[in-house]
C-alpha cells in the first residue's frame, strides 16, 4: 500500500520553493435566483393555522390505519371510475369538506378513494368554487 504523498512530493528540486497547486476557479452562476414570495394557501378564516401539524387536525396514526383499510376495500379512483377510467386510488377524499369537525372527519360514508391527479386538480377546485 502506498504511503499519501508528503510535503517533499510537492517541492521543487533547486531550493527550499514550494510548487503550488493549481486551483480550480469557480464560475459564476449562470441561471439567475427568482425572488418568490410564498402564495397563501390556506383562507384567512381557515379552520386551519399554520402551526398546526398533520396530527393535530386528526391525519396521525389512527387516520392512516383507517386509510389503508379504506384504500385496500375501494382500490379504485371514483372520478376515473365516473369516466370509464381505471386508475388506483392513492387518497381518501372526504366528500363534505369536515373543516376540523371531527364526527364529519371519521363518518366513513363522507369518505372516496381519489387518484392523487383529481384529488390535487378536481377536488380542489370544485371545494374552492363552492366557499367563493
């Protein structure tokens, strides 16, 4: 095994000079940095704040049990369904917003098995239509 080179490999022959090692430069950055500002997702009168985790508005272990046996009885997307689609259902919807109601929350007849695609487009615009 060789030994990692020492002070002496890198001096120069005549002298007590030392060769320096060349450096690598760095470039400028070629794609400019956007200043963004974060859009508000949430309403102003949300039952929801900002500090609230996933667990405090009643998604934490209890939720995820009960959605994997929802998921595991209604594999199928209902709105794909609706349109002669087959697609796996990744998200428990509630059909009536509970808007922090906890009976509302876990009444399994307010539950649909959604594709993440009309879970994020449809599902939300159809809710934001309806509080406007």
């Amino acid at each position: 095994m060789s030994k990692p080179p020492t002070e002496a490999a890198f001096s120069c022959p005549i002298g007590s000079r030392h060769v320096t090692k060349p450096r690598i430069q760095t470039l400028a950055p070629r794609v400019a940095v956007l200043q963004t500002q974060r859009t508000q997702t949430m309403a102003a009168d949300s039952w929801r704040t900002s500090t609230m985790s996933s667990a405090d508005r009643g998604y934490g272990h209890k939720w995820r049990v009960e959605r994997e046996k929802h998921l595991r009885l209604n594999p199928l997307c209902v709105m794909c369904k609706a349109q002669d689609v087959v697609t796996e259902a990744t998200v428990v919807d509630h059909r009536v917003p509970h808007r922090g109601d906890q009976r509302l929350f876990w009444d399994r007849s307010n539950w649909q098995s959604l594709c993440a695609t009309h879970h994020s487009r449809d599902k939300q615009r159809e809710e934001a239509a309806t509080t406007t």
